[in-house]
C-alpha cells in the first residue's frame, strides 16, 4: 500500500490543478453547494462532450478526436 502513495498524490495533484485552471479560475464559488454543482457539472462535461485528443486521456468507450 505505501508503495501506491506516491502515484495516488500525483493524480490528486493532477485532477486538483485541471480543477482548478478549467473551472475555478474562471467563477466566483458562492457556497459549498454551488462548488460540488460545479464540480459534478465539470466531471459530466470532461466525461461526456470535452473533446479528448489522445486516445489515452479519452474516457473509456470514446475515441480520440481532433479539435474543432
């Protein structure tokens, strides 16, 4: 398990920074509540219509596609 650690706090480090430059800095959080509507309405966004241009960063089940 500790050997996982160090792999686990680079994803975190990584999901916190894309958070962070694609969503947050771009509006004003009112509350707890409009962060996690934010939040689930990012991850549907990333998951389902962002346009993902490496296979391996495509969510699993789409293709990799060029941007428009």
């Amino acid at each position: 398990m500790a050997s996982a650690l160090p792999c686990l706090k680079l994803i975190a480090h990584f999901i916190r920074a894309l958070f962070r430059r694609e969503l947050l800095d771009h509006v004003i959080v009112l509350d707890e509540r409009h962060l996690k509507r934010l939040l689930v309405g990012y991850v549907g966004y990333y998951n389902e219509d962002r346009v993902h241009t490496r296979t391996r960063d495509a969510p699993s089940g789409r293709l990799a596609e060029r941007r428009p």
